[in-house]
C-alpha cells in the first residue's frame, strides 16, 4: 500500500499539471476505482494544492480589481473590501475527478460538480465547473488563465488541454476571461453557437441559453470570434469592441462597446445598457435565485440603462428599478409577480 501510496501521489501531481501520460492515466484510474482510500486521498491531495495555490489567487484578485475600478472610477465597496468570508460546498465526486483550483471571496457561494467522460476506447476526463444561482466564483485553468463565472453559469474543459493543440474551454452562461498568452496554442472558448479564439488577453463572454444573443466584449488585446469557421463570418475584435451573435437570425456583427461596462458584474455591480426591464428581470432571476412572472404591460415596453450595487436585496432592486413608481410586487415562497398599479 506504501509503494502504492508513492506512485499515486506521483500521478496526482502529474495529473494536476496536465502532464499525466496516457498509460499513467489509465493505472492512475484503476487505483482510483480499486478502493476508497485511494479516493480520499485524491480529495486530500486536492485540498492541499489549492491552499498552496490561493495567496497568488487573492493577490492578482486584488490587483486586477483596483485596475478595473480605477478604469471606470468607482469606489470600491466596502462589502468587497472587508469580508473574508469563504464558502465552499461539493455537490458530487463521481468516479475520478480532475482538479479546479477555486477561490472564493465576498459571500461568493459555488460548488464543484466533478465529471468522467469515457469515449470510445480511452478514458478522457473532464472537468466541469458549475456556478448554482445566486453565486459567482473563480476559477483558475491549468495553464495558469483565469476565469470568473457568473450565476449559472458552467464551465468544462479537459485538464490536459496543454498536451492538445488547443486550450479548448466550453462555457454557458457568463465569464470573464483573464488569457495567459502562448503563441503557439491559441485558447478557444466555444459556446454552443459561437467560439472565440485568442492566443492571450482579457474578454468577457455573455452567452446564457435562455437569451436570444450572444455577446463578446473586449477589454484588451485582440480575439476572433466565428460562428461556424474561422474563414466564414469570423469578426475580429479589437478593445472597446463587442461582438454579438442573433440566435435567431444567426447573424454575427461588430460595434464600438465601453468593454468594461460589461465586466462590471465581477466588481460587485449589474450593469445595462439599453435593457429592456423585462430581460433585467431575468437577470435578477438568476443573481437572487427566484423566480419572476412579469405580468405588467408597461414593463414589457421600458428598458433601463444604468449600475447597480449588486449588494442590495432584491426588494431593494425592485424598488430601485421602479423609478416611476409604475408596478406591483408581490412574493410567495420563491415567486415574484409583478403588476401595474
């Protein structure tokens, strides 16, 4: 068992590097199918290794958060700034799980949902990252790129995606994109009906299944963003820039865009730009984890630009939103209708 617990330990940290052979890769699953205490050790070893890894985590958090308040010009909330509170819950560990480094910070909730996807003759495992409502978090990629995701949002990748030609992520809902440059594997995030292809640089992807666009923003260098081919209806964007893809029409195009206005949602703001209040009330379906019936006519036809302290209650937010004092709410148990007056 000694000699066994050695060469496991070897593996796991192979495995967490990306750099685990494919004949390793097989006995290293073995051993993990073969008995529990293998299992718990796998659990263990994990553990350690993003407590090792969070201090750089929280410091490039820090700083990557001064920079972008400092761009926009706003205060940095206080919420933000003095909690350190820090909650992690683990919704399943199936047969063998790879490794996600998570930080969480500022009464950010997430859990790890760990899957095993065997294909064909070879095992190939996935790691998959799920973000329940109401919660973000952060995750950070073997190569060293990190991402934010937003309230439901999931993320997918394999953890050996250095040893593939691509750095392939596979992402619905929302995230924030911080790229570790390498020339020689571009990094692809692929979202269903758009992909987005980059060698290193900061964007944000919006691309929830319930909502009729797509959109990319770009906060620095420069992405390429294609629907079906890189050589047929590809858009290259350029900072201040988005792309938006039409679900519908699946029709893709470019417009100047104040990126970081999209990015807002990782500094403790909602943020719109000529929303309808209708698709605002979706938003806030997924950041309180509830659910709103919007029965009021005049709301369908009125849209909303500004921020909002994502801090507030959701009563708060409603009340914030109704700056006319136009509507009726009303709650029962987890549902929101709302009315005309």
């Amino acid at each position: 068992m000694k000699e066994n617990n050695e060469e496991f330990d070897k593996w796991m940290m192979d495995y967490m590097t990306g750099s685990l052979s494919g004949e390793d890769m097989q006995k290293f699953h073995t051993l993990l199918r073969s008995d529990i205490h293998y299992r718990k050790r796998f659990k263990d070893l994990s553990a350690i290794h993003a407590k090792l890894l969070i201090p750089h985590f929280v410091a490039e958090e820090a700083d990557n958060y001064e920079k972008l308040l400092r761009r926009i010009n706003l205060e940095k909330s206080t919420s933000l700034r003095n909690s350190s509170s820090h909650r992690i819950t683990w919704k399943s560990i199936r047969r063998i799980a790879a490794v996600i480094v998570l930080l969480i910070t500022s009464s950010i909730a997430c859990y790890y949902v760990w899957d095993d996807v065997w294909r064909t003759s070879q095992d190939v495992v996935l790691c998959q990252m799920e973000v329940p409502l109401g919660s973000q978090t952060k995750v950070v990629l073997p190569d060293g790129s990190v991402v934010c995701l937003n309230s439901g949002s999931v993320l997918k990748y394999d953890p050996s995606f250095m040893k593939n030609k691509n750095r392939d992520v596979y992402l619905t809902g929302e995230g924030y994109f911080e790229v570790q440059k390498n020339q020689h594997k571009p990094f692809i995030v692929h979202t269903g009906d758009l992909n987005v292809k980059v060698l290193g640089t900061v964007f944000n992807v919006r691309a929830y299944t319930d909502e009729s666009n797509v959109e990319i923003a770009l906060v620095k260098g420069r992405v390429n963003v294609f629907s079906q081919s890189e050589t047929i209806g590809n858009v290259v964007l350029n900072p201040n820039q988005r792309a938006v893809y039409d679900k519908k029409s699946r029709s893709l195009f470019s417009e100047d865009t104040d990126a970081e206005v999209a990015a807002l949602w990782i500094t403790g703001r909602l943020s719109f730009i000529n929303t309808s209040l209708v698709d605002i009330m979706k938003e806030l379906e997924r950041h309180y984890n509830v659910r709103i019936i919007v029965e009021s006519e005049h709301m369908k036809t009125e849209i909303f630009s500004g921020s909002i302290n994502s801090k507030l209650s959701l009563e708060e937010m409603l009340d914030y939103l109704d700056v006319d004092n136009k509507y009726v709410w009303t709650r029962k148990d987890n549902v929101i209708t709302i009315t005309d007056k």
